[in-house]
C-alpha cells in the first residue's frame, strides 16, 4: 500500500470513491493481504479499514469485481462475507 505511505482509512476511502472508473480489486487484496499477516505493523488498521468497508451500504454491489477479480483466497472469501451480509440485511 505504497509503502505505509498512505493510511488504510484513506486507502479505504479511495476505494469507495464512487467516481472511480472501476473497483481497484488489487489494492483490497493488498489490503486483505496485510490484514492476515501475522508480522505487518499495518495489520491492525488493515483490520479496521476492512471493517470499515464491510459495513458500507455499497460495498456490495463490488462483490462480483472481487470475486471475479481478486487473486487472493482471503479476499474472495471477504467478498463472500458481503454477499452474505447483503443477503441477509436486505
């Protein structure tokens, strides 16, 4: 995530940003990625910025990108986790 440069929480944002041209489904693997390493110093934010899009009320409609998209285990079963909350709460 460029170097721990930028925060997750922006990272996050960015990638709700709803002018994007398309779902930056690499950078949420990244993301995943960091919050499943055991030694990043970013893990815990990762965490928080995962959260954080989980509970979105659009994060959804990017489920299909992620699991079409995403070349991470995690991330896929992540976009899963939304389809299924989706499921549930709508």
């Amino acid at each position: 995530m460029n170097g721990g440069m930028e925060s997750m929480e922006v990272v996050a944002q960015r990638l709700m940003d709803p002018n994007a041209p398309e779902f930056d489904v690499l950078t949420l693997d990244k993301m995943v990625a960091t919050a499943y390493d055991p030694v990043s110093p970013h893990r815990s934010a990762a965490n928080k910025a995962l959260m954080k899009l989980q509970e979105s009320s659009e994060m959804w409609t990017k489920a299909d990108a992620i699991l079409e998209k995403s070349q991470n285990p995690q991330c896929r079963f992540f976009g899963l986790q939304i389809l299924d909350d989706a499921i549930k709460t709508r």
